[in-house]
C-alpha cells in the first residue's frame, strides 16, 4: 500500500498525561463504559468528502491545501490514490467505519452510463482495502447538489427529466452501499428548498420529494438492502430554506407521507445550530418520537452564519449531546460521523490526524461523563420529581385525553390557585459544571 502519512503510526490511547500530539488522552477503544466499549457506544466513522476532498476553499477564495494523492492529470488516478490514503488514514486512525458520497469517491463522466463505470472501478478497490482493514461503511450517499442540473433541487426539481436522472443516481449509490456492507443510507436534500417562492410551486414539490422517497423504498426492498435509511435536516445553504429545515419539520413530512417506518434522521450538530437549536434538543426530539438513527458530529461557529463544519470540541455540547443518546438507548443503527474539515490554514497532512483526534477524545470524556450523570441519576430523578404530579390519578387521567374543560373547572374551582415550582435551572447547570469539572 502506498504510504501518504508515513510520519504519523498507529494512533494508540496513552492516557490523560502523555504528551504525544499524535495520542489519544481519553479514547480507549476497548474501554467498558455502561457496559458496552467506548468503540461500540461511538461508532465513530470519518467522512471522506471533507477529510480528503476538501481542499480549504471556502466561499472568498480557492483551496489551499494540496495533497500528494490530488498530484495527477487523471481523475481516475486521483480517485484510486485517494482511496488508498483513505484506508491508510482510517487504519492508522482506529475506527471501524467511513462515510461516502458517490462523487467523493469516483469522478463523475459525461453520460451516467460513464459515472456509473467509474463507481464500479473505485468500489472494486474499496472492496479490497476493507477485506484488507477490517473496514466498513456506516452509509453512503448520493451528491444531488453539486452538479448544475440540480441547481433547482433534484428531487423537486421542476423538471421531471432531472427528478429521473437523480433517481437513476440514487439507485446506483444503493446497489454501490450494498455492495460494500453500508450499515445506512444517507438522503440529504442539498437543493431541496427554494430562494425565493415567486417561482416555487412548495406542495408540488413536496409531493414530488415523498414520491421520491417511496421510490427508494420499494427499490431497497427489490435489492434485499437491509440498512436503515436516514433524512439529514438542514435548514438552509445552499438554499434559502431547505425543506428538511430541523428535525421536528422532517418529522412532520415523514408522517404526512407515511414514511414513518421506513426512516430516521442523520442529526447534524452544526445544522442544528443553523436552525436555532442546539445539538441535544435535535437529539432530544428524535428520542422523543423514536427517530434518531445516527449522528454527523461537528459544530459550527456561533458568529458565522454558515455550515463551517468545524470539529467537535465543545465539552459541554458534547456530554448533553451523550447524555440524552445514552438515556435514548444508544446507536442502534448508525454512529458519530465527523463530518468536519481542517481550517482552511491547517494545510499539513498531519492536521487531519490532529482534527480526529482532538473530536474523538472529545467525545470519550463526553461519554464518561455522561455515564456518571445516567449512573448517579440526580437529573434524572429531579425531572421525575418536577413531573410527578402527571403521575396521580388526576394528571393520568388528562394524559389519556380522557378530561374534560369542564372537569378542569370544577377541579380548579375546588383546589384554588395552584402551587408553582421553581426550575432550579441554575442548580441543575452548577451540577452539570460540578460533573465537567
């Protein structure tokens, strides 16, 4: 195998005092935490679209970053160079998967026939360097965005014509997902929104968007796919406002076209903060109505009003984050997907080990202490308590929408002015600081 990091070894867990850059503090791989592996409870994955696609161009200016595996004139060659540093990446790294888009890995051509020639050759590959690691997709996906003929949307595109090529596409990065043991997949609706409503047709689109999503679900059951398909919300950027907006809006659509059963979401911590959310409460309400799948483990800046897919290093945001997956059950299905890049002045090969490293050390510490909070139970049992009137035959009794407006006049009629309590939110985060700490 051609070698591309040949400074960095094997990434190894050192402990809390080692002073190796290139170690691990606090990720044990095979530390039992609740029971389970740090590795099994994060699943991480690295996506390979930023890690190693991403070149440092933002919206003010070209890339800055040049790679050894990016040093031809031919894209295929390009593409099988980059697969190799891929899994030499990802082996030295320690996970157990990666993430895809299907023109992160292969070029696209000038007819489908010649994009879908190329996917074959690079999966080939692909298939051989994960019998050689061990290595595996958490899922994959299809870029419907970056191509002008989706400038409109893919699957709500005006244009029947592009709703069917992006079908044919989507189809393709199935079999390609299946092919290579992908535990998911993927659906993100880069374009699927709108910049202005004056030329905007939104329930035809929408319809259109659920058609489309039925289509992929009758294909997944044709070809035996036995991997969980996800919705990524987003709330906007690229478009003005993206119909997969925040989690309750993906919800609210997954319902409307009875495709409860058939999808979770890919929660996005920086597209949560785009919505004017936070990491857990997207987290939360997917746990809420059981529909957390897998997660896309970045954050974004505060003071920048775009998706900067910075790396994941906020404790705080991290542990609640932890903390309310851990009291939901855990991954089932996906995992954390550092679906982050390296500045745009991090042009060294090492920084990437540096990024991962940094997030998923990040995220153990995360785990540990959210493990003590589910295991000393003190917010847990303080919501019961602020609850616990609901618990009483008459709280009950309205919770199974079997009260009446005029039963609740009559009770407080009788009980007079009820009796108020206090939050204690500033206890309760003097508590979370007493566990950071």
């Amino acid at each position: 195998m051609p070698q591309f990091f040949p400074e960095v070894k094997m990434v190894k867990f050192e402990g809390p005092k080692s002073r190796d850059p290139l170690a691990f503090k606090h990720y044990d791989a095979g530390e039992k935490v609740l029971g389970k592996t740090m590795a099994d409870h994060l699943r991480f994955s690295v996506c390979y679209w930023h890690t190693f696609k991403g070149l440092g161009s933002d919206p003010f200016g070209p890339g800055t970053i040049i790679r050894k595996y990016n040093n031809s004139s031919d894209p295929m060659t390009v593409a099988e160079m980059t697969l190799w540093a891929a899994f030499e990446f990802f082996a030295k790294l320690g996970v157990d998967y990666w993430c895809f888009h299907d023109r992160d890995i292969a070029p696209e051509g000038g007819t489908l026939a010649e994009s879908n020639k190329n996917l074959d050759r690079i999966v080939k590959l692909a298939r051989k360097l994960q019998r050689d690691t061990g290595i595996k997709p958490l899922w994959g996906t299809a870029n419907l965005f970056s191509n002008r003929r989706y400038m409109g949307g893919a699957a709500t595109n005006p244009s029947p014509a592009v709703f069917a090529y992006a079908a044919a596409q989507v189809k393709k990065a199935m079999e390609v997902t299946q092919e290579l043991g992908g535990a998911g997949y993927v659906f993100w609706g880069g374009r699927e929104g709108y910049d202005t409503l004056l030329n905007t047709d939104m329930g035809r689109e929408l319809d259109h968007l659920g058609a489309f999503l039925h289509m992929a679900v009758d294909y997944k059951k044709k070809i035996g796919f036995r991997g969980q398909f996800y919705i990524e919300p987003k709330p906007k950027e690229p478009t003005k406002h993206q119909y997969d907006s925040d989690a309750g809006a993906c919800f609210a659509f997954l319902q409307k076209y009875d495709l409860v059963d058939h999808f979770k979401l890919n929660i996005e911590a920086n597209h949560g903060t785009l919505a004017g959310h936070t990491f857990q409460h997207e987290l939360e309400f997917c746990v809420a109505n059981g529909i957390l799948g897998s997660v896309d483990a970045n954050r974004g800046d505060l003071l920048v009003g775009w998706d900067t897919d910075q790396f994941p290093t906020d404790l705080y945001d991290c542990t609640l984050g932890l903390y309310t997956l851990l009291q939901g059950g855990g991954f089932r299905t996906g995992g954390l997907n550092f679906d982050a890049k390296v500045r745009r002045q991090s042009i060294d090969p090492v920084d990437l080990f540096h990024a991962h490293i940094g997030g998923m050390d990040t995220f153990a510490r995360a785990l540990k202490i959210a493990a003590r909070m589910i295991k000393d139970g003190k917010f847990a049992r303080f919501v019961s308590q602020r609850y616990a009137a609901w618990d009483t035959a008459f709280g009950r009794k309205i919770a199974a929408g079997k009260a009446t407006f005029a039963e609740m006049e009559k009770y407080t009629l009788t009980q007079g002015e009820p009796r108020i309590q206090s939050g204690r939110q500033e206890m309760l985060e003097n508590m979370l600081n007493a566990y950071i700490s």
